[in-house]
C-alpha cells in the first residue's frame, strides 16, 4: 500500500471512524476484496496504535456493535453474563496466553477467577500490494470466569489479627476518677450507603457518614466534663456498614446501593473507629460493644475482632466481641441491653433481659436500647424503658420509593450515675 494512504488510514483511526469506513476505503484506492482490505485495516490498527489499546471495561457500548463479529479492531472484549459469570475474549495475535488475556481485558482478580479456558492458532493467507501470498498466524483466547468465593469468617479474622499484632498501640489504663459513665450512642450508620439529593433529597456517601460520625462525636464529648466521667461506653455496629461487602446485600441477601468498593468502607470504618477511640483512650477509659446489624452481621464481627487486635496492648480500651446478638453493660444500678433489634418482640424485651442476665432483679435503673427503624421512640414496659434510637444516614432511592424518609437524624448521649440512673442526655441534630 502507497505510504499516503497509509497516513489517510492512520487519521481517519485518530479521527474516530469504524474499521468498516478504513476498510471500504482501501477497496475503493486498491482495489482489493474486502477480506484482504480488512487485514490491511488491521495490520495498520495493530502497528501504529498497539500501545494505546484501551480496556475493554472503558469503551462504550458502541465499540463491540462492529461488522466484525462483535470484535472491536484491536481484538478483545469482556462481557458480563450476571453478577456471577463473565466471558473474556481474544483474537488480537499478540495476546496468546490466559495471562495477557486477563490484562489485555482488566480483568479484576479480586472479583474473578477463571473456571475454564482454552487458546487456539491457526494462519490466514492474503496477497500482499504486489500480489504476493502472505501467511499470518491468528489466535483465540477465551476464558471463562466466575465470582470468587468469600473468604471465610476464620481466615478474615486471623489475616486482620496478624497484620496488627506489630503495631498495636500500648496505653495504660486510666485512673477513673469521675462517677458517671457516658455513652455516646450512634446506631445505624450504614457507611457506604448512595444518597443522591435529586433522587433521594439528600446527598450521601462513604466520607459523608465518616464525617458526621466524627462530629456528633466530637459535639457530644463537649457536652460534658471527662473529668467527671469514669468510662466511655460506645456502642459500635448498628448497621455500621450499609452491606455485608462482597456481595453489595444484606446480611440477608437484599441488593444495596453503595458508593464504594467493599475494601474501601471497610478500610474506613476500622480506621474511624480507631481514629476515634485513639483519641478517647487518652483522656479516659472506652468500653466498646459490638451490636451486630442486619445489613452487616459479619462484618460487624470483624470490625470487633479488628479493634481487639488493635488494642490487645490497651488497657484503657475494653472490648465487647461476644457472637452473642444482645449484649449487656452493668453500672451500679444500670442495666442496659443492646440489640439490633430486627429479631426480637420488643414486648419480650424485659422477659429476655430477666432471663438472660443475673443481675436484673438487683438493677433497678433497666434499659434497652436498639436500633434498626431509624427514628426516635421510647416505651416502658414491666420495668424496663426501651428506647429506639435515632440515626445519622439519610435515605437513599429505595427509602424515598416507600416514603421512610423525613425522620430527625440525630445521634445521642446518655449519661449514668451508679446510683441514680440516667441523669441527663444529649442529642446532635444533623441540620
């Protein structure tokens, strides 16, 4: 082929126009068949752009809707079947192996593996511009590829255990000179979760909920005297996380729509935390119990087992881990339960806590509180006060659909005297 037509090929690529238009191009200033034209198109496509091949996760839909088999020029493609399978595929001649096949395609292998594969070869004959016969070898490969199964509970937990021995803080414990307790109460988090404010009303996602989280934090320690204050008691889980990870659902399997990675909101939330109790722990005492939520059972758990490993060495951080779903904290007359509260009746509530826990007939101040419906309410029932508490997440689409939306979003602080119960709390209003 003369050099100028060469160069017009190579613009008209630059330009943005379709193999087809190179091709019939070629036929009408060669005069060649289209078979011959087209592997001129693709020996030109191969030889000027092969370094500035694009992934195929990053075209437009339009790319694969080509004369050529549904090939893009260049020779690849990714094709999701569902959430579980996908296919890639292959026929540019410089990707020969499974391996150059899964980075041609950028074939994230964190979510994939591949089930099967196969390669095959075989050469295609043209004439040359001066009428030669040419040969050129041709090559397929194809893989076949499936979601990777989630690690279990066991091998998660020990991975996180190991990687934090070396660098657990240490801190001593502090002298508890105040005479209250103080929780700081924020349930419900659902780090993560997609609000979009022109679909939802209001904006949401993973560094929003970060952020209100560090505030209503920060707000309510500055409501009182640490001084005065012998422990912190933090409930964390809750719904924490907005979905189990991995899968993007429920606990129970329910799609959600989050704004990140699932390495990512979990990366942040055990750096929240840590970032948060750092700080309390040296000031005063922190009593941590985990609540395990609907959206996020297990990860709950390994935020829990996160945060043991990274104050094994801190005796002024006490950990509440138990698989246990109701969990109890005992303070002098106080006797507070905390549970999700997606499970229980909630008129069964004072029954649970008699049978559960040995203390509740010594107890005279007894409360539960849960989480789970996103709103305020309190209800006493046959001695215990059950309180349902607030959350800071705002809606996303689904919620705004069913009209669960317009509720206060707060977070709150309780404080208790060992004698007298619950003496005061406080709210922090998202405005």
């Amino acid at each position: 082929m003369e050099k100028k037509l060469i160069e017009k090929c190579v613009s008209m690529f630059r330009d943005g126009a379709g193999k087809m238009e190179v091709v019939r191009l070629i036929m009408e200033r060669t005069g060649l068949k289209e078979t011959a034209a087209r592997s001129r198109a693709t020996n030109i496509w191969n030889n000027e752009f092969e370094e500035e091949y694009i992934p195929v996760q990053n075209r437009g839909q339009e790319d694969f809707k080509s004369e050529d088999n549904g090939f893009k020029t260049g020779g690849a493609r990714f094709d999701q079947n569902d959430e579980n399978s996908a296919m890639a595929e292959s026929k540019n001649e410089n990707v020969r192996t499974l391996e150059d096949l899964l980075e041609i395609c950028n074939v994230d292998l964190e979510y994939w593996e591949v089930e099967r594969h196969i390669i095959n070869k075989w050469e295609v004959a043209a004439k040359d511009g001066v009428g030669d016969l040419r040969h050129s070898p041709l090559y397929q490969v194809k893989a076949w590829l499936k979601k990777r199964e989630v690690k279990n509970a066991e091998e998660v937990v020990n991975y996180f255990k190991k990687s934090l021995q070396s660098i657990s803080p240490t801190i001593q414990k502090r002298n508890a000179g105040g005479q209250y307790m103080y929780e700081i109460s924020i349930p419900d988090l659902h780090l993560a979760k997609l609000g979009w404010e022109p679909e939802s009303g209001q904006d949401y996602d993973v560094n929003i909920a970060a952020n209100l989280f560090r505030s209503a934090v920060k707000d309510l320690l500055n409501r009182v005297n640490l001084d005065e204050v012998c422990k912190v008691l933090l409930p964390i889980g809750n719904d924490f996380f907005n979905s189990e990870g991995l899968s993007g659902a429920t606990t129970a399997g329910t799609r959600q729509d989050d704004d990140s990675r699932w390495q990512k909101s979990f990366s942040v939330g055990c750096n929240l935390i840590a970032e948060v109790v750092d700080e309390l722990s040296k000031k005063v005492n922190v009593d941590i119990v985990i609540v395990q939520g609907n959206h996020d059972f297990e990860r709950d758990y390994y935020l829990g087992e996160f945060l043991r490993a990274w104050y094994r060495g801190n005796e002024a951080v006490n950990i509440n881990n138990s698989p246990k779903s109701r969990k109890y904290v005992e303070f002098g007359e106080n006797l507070i339960l905390f549970t999700h509260g997606n499970e229980e009746k909630q008129s069964e509530l004072p029954l649970l806590m008699a049978t559960e826990h040995p203390s509740f007939s010594k107890c005279r101040f007894r409360t539960a509180h849960l989480g789970h419906l996103h709103q305020t309410r309190v209800v006493e029932n046959k001695g215990v006060t059950v309180k349902i508490l607030p959350s800071l997440c705002a809606s996303d689409a689904w919620h705004k659909i069913k009209g669960f939306c317009g509720n206060r979003r707060s977070a709150m602080g309780f404080v208790y005297d060992p004698v007298y119960g619950e003496v005061a709390n406080y709210y922090y209003n998202v405005v």
